[in-house]
C-alpha cells in the first residue's frame, strides 16, 4: 500500500452541494496523504472503504443527507491529462466488509458517471473533494456506525486516482484503525499503513451530513465534537 505526503493544491469537485439545513456530525479533519490505488489496470470489481461512528452508544437512528469524499489523484511515472472516471459507491451500516462494527449492509448505491479526474504532473498529486447527496438513508441507531465503498468503471485516465487519508484523530466523530478493500475472487480484508497509531492508520478523509432536526438533537446528547474516546 502507497502513502504519499500531500503537497498538491486543493481542486473542488462537487457534484451537489449538501442542503443548507443539513449539518455535520463526522469530519475526520485535513488531509496528512493519500492512497491512490485505481489506475487503468484495477481488477473489474474492485472496490475500496472505509467506516466511522457518531454516536455515543445509546443514540437514535438519523437519515443522512449527504458524504462529501476527499480524493486524490496522482502521476506515477508520467504527468496525466484531465480524463474522467465513473465511481459505484455505497453508504453501509457499518464498514461495507462486515468486519468492523456493524454488518456492512448496503443502504444506498449509486453510480456517479464522468467524475472529471483533474490534471496532475509526474509524481505529483492533486486533491479534490466530491458531494455525494443521498435520499436519507437511516443509521442503525446506537453508536450510529456507518461505511462505505467505491469502485471505479469507464475509467479515462493517465494515472493514479484514490483517497485523501487522515493520519490522526478526527475533528468531529470516531475513525476505525482499518480500511477495507474488496478483492475479485478473494472477498473483503482490511489494512492499515503501518503499525503506529494513529500516524498510519487507514482513515480516509470524508465528512458527513444528517438534516438539522436530527443534528440538533445528536449535538444535545454530549459535546461530540469535543471527545477523544475512540472505539477499537
């Protein structure tokens, strides 16, 4: 697995923006590197996630409104044309491998076609985000733990495309030490970037939104932009 210390300006890249009365309840915080793992050589099916919680353990299901991505792409041996990709995702409860905190069902799939890839030079990375709003699909409730995954199809591109990754503790909700990755033929695992923690734990950057009747009353349950406690 690769880690590159991001030093590429920021790209927007939405797609919609989320709804003004809808209100963060997870942020993992700014980028420290990236994973880029899809290029034109990525296996057919494969797929890659991550999963997070907000809730304190005794939490009421909330709808969410939308999961805004941070990712990346990179130029591995060559500079690399803007091109375009289209992205399968997602939204699970729990990490969409079933082995971190919650069965990893889906919730809410899409495909999102034409994903504009931005330019980036040889050995370099550019950083962009991508909105992905959702129809208001509902957490179990409890500890509110979530996941997802994207896979890429129809992929133009002259390199590298991947995540932006979080090696620290995030402003706003809990990580997981673990990402995930589905292999064609071999089914779901999990890794991380190495053993210290949390510099190398697989925590890629996203943000996600609930409408602001839920958030109002997730916020009322105990300060959690403020806690630390992270569930292992």
């Amino acid at each position: 697995m690769k880690k590159v210390t991001s030093t590429a300006f920021v790209v927007a890249l939405m797609v919609c923006a989320a709804p003004a009365w809808a209100t963060i309840v997870y942020d993992t915080g700014a980028s420290t590197g990236t994973f880029t793992p899809f290029n034109s050589s990525t296996p057919a099916g494969t797929l890659f996630g991550d999963s997070g919680y907000f809730g304190g353990g005794g939490d009421a299901p909330v709808g969410i409104a939308s999961l805004t991505l941070g990712l990346a792409v990179y130029g591995d041996g060559a500079a690399a044309a803007e091109g375009t990709t289209d992205i399968v995702f997602t939204f699970n409860d729990g990490d969409p491998s079933g082995l971190i905190f919650g069965p990893g069902t889906t919730l809410y799939s899409t495909t999102i076609e034409d994903v504009v890839l931005p330019a980036t030079g040889n050995g370099q990375e550019t950083l962009f985000s991508l909105t992905i709003p959702m129809p208001g699909p509902m957490t179990s409730g409890g500890f509110n733990n979530f996941g997802f995954s994207i896979g890429i199809e129809n992929y133009s591109y002259n390199g590298n495309f991947g995540f932006q990754n979080r090696g620290g503790f995030n402003s706003l909700g809990f990580y997981t030490n673990n990402a995930s990755e589905f292999t064609p033929g071999s089914g779901w695992s999990l890794f991380a970037f190495g053993p210290n923690n949390p510099a190398d734990i697989a925590n890629f950057v996203m943000t996600v939104d609930v409408p602001e009747p839920a958030s109002l009353a997730l916020l009322g349950l105990g300060g959690l932009a403020i806690m630390s406690r992270r569930r292992r």
